[in-house]
C-alpha cells in the first residue's frame, strides 16, 4: 500500500509538472521572480517531447507500482482520470513532436504579452 501511495503521488507530481510547463507563465505575470523556475522546466518539457525522451517520472512511478504488486499502472481512481493526460493512448512520436511545438508556441504567447504589458507599463 505504501509503495502504491508513493506512485500516486508520483503521478500527481508529474501532472503538476506538466500543468506547471503549460500554464506556469501564468504565474510569472503576478510573481516575475517564478520564470526562473518556469523558464527551464519549459525547456525540458519541449526537449521530452521533441525528441521522444522518458520522463524521469515515468519509470519511477512504473517500478513504485510494482513495488506495490501491481502491474506497472493500477486502476484506482488516480490512474483512471489522471493517467490518460499524461500517458495517452496512441502517442507517437509525430504527435509528441506537435505537443513540444504547442507547448513552445503557448508559452512564447503567455511571455509575449507579459512582454507587451510590461513595455506598456514604462512607456
């Protein structure tokens, strides 16, 4: 039980991450100091996407659940609704090439307008 705790939480980490990789310029807007946290852990998402690359996460959360005696993802309510985000079926290169490019042009969008707003401010 404790090992399948550890691997939900490991999974809510890696949900987070991504939640913070897609939105995290968000915050930058009210607490500026947060780009650099944001700014390199954008970096490594696109780079994991872009060239196919394993998240860390991914195998830690994988053996924690054998740990636990399951078979690698359960089927608890963490890993039903969660889990699909994160590891969606039919993923392919093509498609992670797309996502690291959606992911690149959303946060070049997000710190383009914090750009624009803040060159407003001191004009």
């Amino acid at each position: 039980m404790f090992y399948g705790l550890l691997a939900d939480a490991v999974l809510v980490l890696h949900l987070a991450f991504i939640l913070f990789v897609l939105l995290g310029a968000l915050l930058v807007w009210r607490w500026p100091h947060v780009a650099w946290a944001h700014l390199p852990a954008v970096a490594w998402g696109v780079l994991l996407e872009f060239f196919g690359w394993l998240c860390p996460l991914t195998p830690l959360e994988v053996a924690l659940r054998r740990a636990a005696g399951e078979d690698g993802f359960g089927v608890g309510f963490i890993e039903h609704y969660l889990a699909p985000l994160i590891y969606p079926a039919g993923l392919t290169p093509g498609i992670q090439f797309w996502i690291g490019g959606g992911v690149l042009v959303l946060n070049l969008l997000l710190y383009g307008g914090l750009w624009w707003r803040l060159r407003k401010r001191t004009t």
